[in-house]
C-alpha cells in the first residue's frame, strides 16, 4: 500500500516538471541518446569482426526482444514515478537495494558524459580540420595519435564542445534538447543516406555490401551473441539512467510501446547505415581485408580519413561524415549530462542553473582527466589503462550490467508485472505483453549476466571483444 501511495505522490509532486511536447520529440530525443559514437563506429568494427550479416541478424534479434523490455521497462518506471532513476527507486522503498539500484543508474551517465564529451571534442576537431581543407593531414599515421598527446589541443576541443552541450541544456527540455534533437536527428539521416550512397559505389565495395548484409551461418559462433548482445544494450542508452529521465518528461497519452517500436527502428536503421558507410569503403580501399575493419576506435580517426584522402571527393566526403559524426555525438552527450542535471534538481532540490553549474564541476575533472590522459597524465595509470579507458571499463563493463539488474529486480520483485502492466496500457495496447514477460522473467537476468561476464573477461584478456 505504501509503494502505491510513495509512487502516486511522486507522481502529483512533479506537476510543474518539463515535458516533451508529444510522443515525435521523445521519440527522436532518445533517438538521439541512442544514436551515437557507438552506432557509428563500434557497430561497423563488430560486425565486421563477428560475421557480417550473421552479426546483423543476431543484432536485430536481440533489439526486438531484450532490448525492447529494457527500453519500455526504463521508459515505463519514469513515466509512472515522474522521477529521474534515483527518485524513480525511492517511488518504491527508501532502503538499501533500492538506494543502490536509484543511484547506480545515475551515477553511470554523470562518470560517461565528461569522457564522451573528451571523445566528441575529437569529432568536433576532425570536422573543423576537414571544413579548413586539410584532410590530407589527417590521414597520416601520426596525426591522431599526436593530436590526442597534445594535453593543450585535447582540453582545448574538450571544453568547446562541452560548452556545446551546456548551451542546449540550459535552455531546457522542449526549447534546448527537443528543438536540437529535431533538427539533428532528421540531418543526420540524410548526411548518412549520402555517404553510405557514395561509399557502396566505389569499385570494389559491391562485396562489402554482401559481407554486411547477407548471413553466412558458417560465420556464427557464440561470441557473434555475445558481441551483438553488448552492442545491442550500449546503443540503446540502456542503464545510463536516459530513458528514466525522458519518460518521466512523457505525459500520460503517449504510447510507450509505439514509442519504443520508432526508436528501435531509428536505431537500427543508423547501425545499417552506418555498416553501409565504413564497411563497403574499407572493402574498396582494402581489397576485401577484413583485418582493417577490425581497427575498434581508431577505425573512425585513422583508417577512413585514408580512406577519403583516397577518394575523388574525398574532403567533401570527410565533411559530410564528420558533421553526421559530430550530430550523433552531441544529441548522445546532451542526454547525457540532462540526465545528470535531472539528477540534480530531484534529489539535491537544485534549480537547473545549480544542477548545470555542478555537473560542470564535475565534467571539469572526469573530463580533464580523460582529455588529458594521453598527454600529460599519461603517466597515470588505473589497472593499467590511461582514465578515459578506465572510465568506460568501469561504466560499462560493470556499473551498466548492474544498473540493468537493478531495474529488472524492481519490476519483478516490487512493482510487479501487473501493475507494470496497468502503466503501460494507460497508453498502449501492450501487444508484446506476453513476450515482455516471459523475457524479463526468465531471459533478461541470463543475458545481463552474460553482458556482465563477457566484458569483464574482454578486459583480462581472457576472450576479445
């Protein structure tokens, strides 16, 4: 009885709380969140490492099953409370399991967003490098690895494109991140369409595009489930505390479940593009080796600015990617530090301009250090990795699992399917109900484990990831 009322109070207490203008600017709001450094890249390097069109398939299978549930499970539990993650917890009980559940879903996107801002200062200098028609001087072996050395340059495009950021979030929900996320997010599409056209009609690409969408099942192996799995739940914005935050700016007439289906759609539909960008053009450049694909993050920085510098247009083909790249970057980061400054505002009773202004400070240190970690503090080490690798072992490799455990624990121990259930169908027709339940019941548990295992044994070198 006491959950019903904690829930409903929290509920009527955040009357005067920001709102997405509809379901349109929510969907491509977390479309945003979703699309983002680990579509562009990380998707392209795994499938290529892991299958091809086997990885795809896989990929897909899991998005529209384990994925689902997490995303509506997330989206449905702020939406009820009217509470970013710690608040959304606290609904619920104020002891011990649900502090840790609240809190780790919040502290995830706080240690993310400053290294992701590190990161998207990369993009932002990339892409005003290609604007200045010095492409060129990217594709030399040495260029990225001496930029990030440089702690000067690094800080520099760090703090610029965080004060990006800060600049949409300060002006809000429906002005700042609805208004960004509509713009970019439709921009985005067409800059990715364009160069995914371009790159599977250079001579030679024709295979890439078979390698990436055709399944072999010769190429499968348990490790194209585990590959896909983790990629699946990091592009989501799964257990980053996002979905708590943005459906609790959801009124009670948008359509979770409708929702959902957009987003998932939208998500995959930019991993597709994005294999079509990169997979295809390094088959053309390669002559069909699969080991340059397999390059992980450098792929993005050192191999396709070769890759364009060998290209008719290739300038024109390094802006055109960069300005996609650095659109994904931004809506992701901006969710990101929302999510945080949400935090905030819940939990501390900050405005929003003392939210910002503390998460600032805290963007400020995770952020000079992950900046820095290749210049000046390379000397520093944590288990042997500089800090912005640290910073996302730590996150993803075992806060996120967590945090997702924590989330089906609530639902499955406290709310309850039915009540759950009740949310939902305030809005939505609940169609997958009966697979809802079933895999958040049974299969979701065994998968986040596996997440949980599999990364942790990736970093000890145990298997590759």
């Amino acid at each position: 009885m006491n959950n019903d009322s904690s829930a409903k109070h929290s509920n009527h207490s955040s009357g005067s709380r920001s709102r997405f203008s509809g379901r349109i600017g929510y969907v491509l709001a977390v479309a945003g969140s979703a699309v983002g450094l680990g579509n562009i890249w990380r998707f392209p390097y795994l499938a290529a490492k892991y299958g091809g069109g086997m990885f795809l398939l896989v990929y897909i299978l899991l998005m529209l099953t384990f994925g689902y549930v997490l995303i509506v499970s997330e989206t449905a539990l702020g939406r009820m409370t009217g509470k970013s993650p710690v608040g959304a917890f606290h609904a619920f009980g104020k002891t011990l399991p649900f502090h840790f559940g609240g809190w780790i879903n919040a502290v995830v996107p706080m240690i993310i967003a400053p290294y992701y801002c590190a990161i998207g200062g990369w993009v932002l200098k990339y892409l005003v490098e290609y604007l200045k028609g010095h492409g060129g001087r990217l594709a030399s072996d040495e260029y990225f690895t001496g930029f990030i050395a440089s702690s000067k340059s690094a800080e520099f495009w760090f703090i610029l494109f965080s004060l990006m950021v800060f600049f949409v979030i300060l002006a809000g929900v429906k002005k700042g991140i609805e208004r960004v996320s509509k713009v970019m997010m439709p921009a985005l599409v067409v800059l990715a369409i364009f160069v995914a056209v371009y790159s599977v009609t250079r001579p030679g690409a024709w295979e890439g595009v078979k390698y990436f969408l055709v399944p072999n099942f010769e190429d499968f192996s348990w490790m194209t489930v585990v590959a896909a799995m983790g990629q699946m739940f990091y592009s989501l914005s799964i257990a980053m505390g996002i979905l708590y935050t943005y459906g609790s700016y959801l009124g009670k007439d948008v359509d979770i479940e409708k929702s959902t289906i957009q987003v998932e759609f939208f998500d995959t539909a930019i991993a597709l593009l994005a294999g079509m960008m990169i997979i295809p053009a390094v088959f053309a450049f390669s002559g069909g080796n699969i080991e340059t694909l397999q390059a992980g993050p450098s792929l993005a920085f050192i191999t396709l600015p070769k890759i364009f510098a060998s290209m008719g247009a290739g300038s024109f083909i390094g802006i055109a990617f960069f300005l996609m790249f650095f659109f994904a970057a931004l809506t992701s980061a901006i969710s990101l530090v929302e999510t945080s400054v949400s935090s905030f505002e819940d939990e501390l009773h900050l405005s929003r301009s003392k939210s910002c202004l503390l998460m600032g400070v805290i963007m400020a240190v995770i952020g000079s250090a992950s900046a820095l970690g290749y210049g000046t503090l390379d000397f520093v080490k944590i288990f042997g990795m500089a800090f912005l690798d640290f910073f996302d072992f730590l996150t993803n490799s075992l806060m996120m699992p967590l945090a997702a455990l924590a989330t089906c624990f609530l639902i499955l121990r406290v709310v309850g399917l039915k009540k759950f259930a009740e949310e939902m169908e305030v809005s939505s027709a609940f169609k997958r109900k009966k697979l809802y339940n079933f895999f958040l019941k049974y299969l979701a548990p065994i998968c986040i484990g596996i997440i949980l295992a599999s990364s942790i044994a990736s970093v000890l070198g145990i298997i590759s990831l």
